[in-house]
C-alpha cells in the first residue's frame, strides 16, 4: 500500500488511490495471519467479553461496504447451534473477522470439511478452532440415547463415538463426552485427507479444541496454546 501511494503521489493521481480503495484494496488483502497470532486474537477478544469490555469492532457501515470486494477471516470457528454460543460475541469480533460454521453438537461430516477447506485454501485462513460448550443439548440426547426422532438422529450417530469412548469416565457424563467429541472432531479434521491434513503438515494451519462455559463466558484450551 505505502509503495502504491508513494507511486501515485508522484504521478498527482489521487483519485485513482481513491477508486482502488474503494475497489477492495484495504485489509481483506493484507498478509493473513499465521495461526499463533489468529489464536492471541482470539483469546484476547474472549477476555474482553468475559471482563465486560467488548469493542465491538468492525460493525461499521464502512466494514459492511468494504467487505463488498471480498473478505479474509483470520480464524474458522466450528461451533454449536446453540443460541448462547455466538462466536462473533464471546470473541468480540465483527463483520469478516470469523469465518464460522454452526451445527448443533459441533460435529463433522463431509459438508463441514468442505466448507474448511474453503476457507483455508481459497481465504488463507491458518486457525481453525473446534468450539464445544457445557450443558450441550446434542451431545444430552446421545448420552441419554433411545432413538432420536427425524434427522436427530443423524446428530446423535454422530456423537456416539464419544459416549461409547467416555461412558466409564468419573465425572459428569455429558461434559465428558462434550470435551472428547470436540477433541475427536478436532482429531478428524487434522486428518482430512488430503486438503487439511497437507494444510496443517506444509501450509501453517492449526486445529484447536476449545470449550466454552456459559456462566463465565470463558473459552477454555483443550489442546494448543499460542507460542511464544
């Protein structure tokens, strides 16, 4: 940008800066960010929501039009339906900060992949995040099992590795299973052959856990922790 300006200033030509601005050049185009600093990100706008200190960014009328020539998400968020789980709130970020995709239990089939995969190889998205939270209402109907009416039950097949892997741990029975079905679908994920697999192997991309708790608003780690 600086040595485009430099340019144009020499040739007295500020109104074409002004056209290229307004033709997308901003920051949907500058450099991504690697997955360690996607992370801190991250983890700092969670500790805004939960000291109730929000920014609220990138909410602008100005956001909204420059986000009209494209955009370029810095994390992909894997998360619940659930009403009280919104990414873009607990992680205090706004319009094209976060590519996210919401299905109830978190859970990962073919769809799903796809939709990472976008994000990673055509928007140079380095962090995905797989985001569980307590008292999930998916994961409660695969725990108390019996059969699930109309399509619930392709939710609860999906989950069932979890409460067959968690069934004689000590504890409480749905976070359990909450915690291992995000860390297995995290698992599945890396593994993604061969897009994300490669990605995470040669392309910088990481896979997170991560669990969220409703009373206190905080995203807690469950695998990966940004380096120093």
């Amino acid at each position: 940008m600086l040595l485009i300006m430099r340019l144009l200033g020499g040739l007295g030509c500020v109104c074409v800066l002004a056209a290229l601005i307004a033709a997308g050049l901003d920051d949907t185009a500058s450099p991504a960010l690697s997955a360690d600093q996607a992370l801190a990100r991250l983890l700092a706008g969670n500790a805004r929501f939960t000291a109730h200190i929000p920014r609220h960014p990138n909410e602008s009328a100005a956001r909204r039009h420059e986000l009209v020539s494209g955009q370029r998400p810095f994390a992909v968020i894997l998360g619940c339906s659930d009403s009280r789980v919104s990414p873009e709130l607990l992680f205090d970020e706004g319009l094209g900060d976060l590519f996210v995709i919401r299905v109830a239990g978190n859970i990962v089939d073919d769809a799903v992949l796809g939709s990472i995969e976008y994000a990673v190889e055509h928007l140079e998205t380095k962090l995905v995040v797989v985001l569980g939270h307590e008292k999930c209402g998916a994961v409660s109907a695969a725990v108390e099992g019996g059969i699930a009416p109309g399509h619930l039950k392709a939710l609860v097949a999906a989950i069932r590795p979890s409460v067959l892997a968690t069934a004689s741990s000590p504890g409480d029975r749905i976070h359990n299973c909450v915690v291992d079905n995000v860390r297995r679908v995290a698992r599945m994920i890396r593994e993604s052959h061969p897009v994300l697999e490669e990605a995470g192997h040669a392309g910088g991309v990481r896979v997170i856990a991560a669990d969220y708790e409703l009373d206190t608003g905080k995203v807690r780690l469950l695998e990966g922790t940004p380096k120093s």
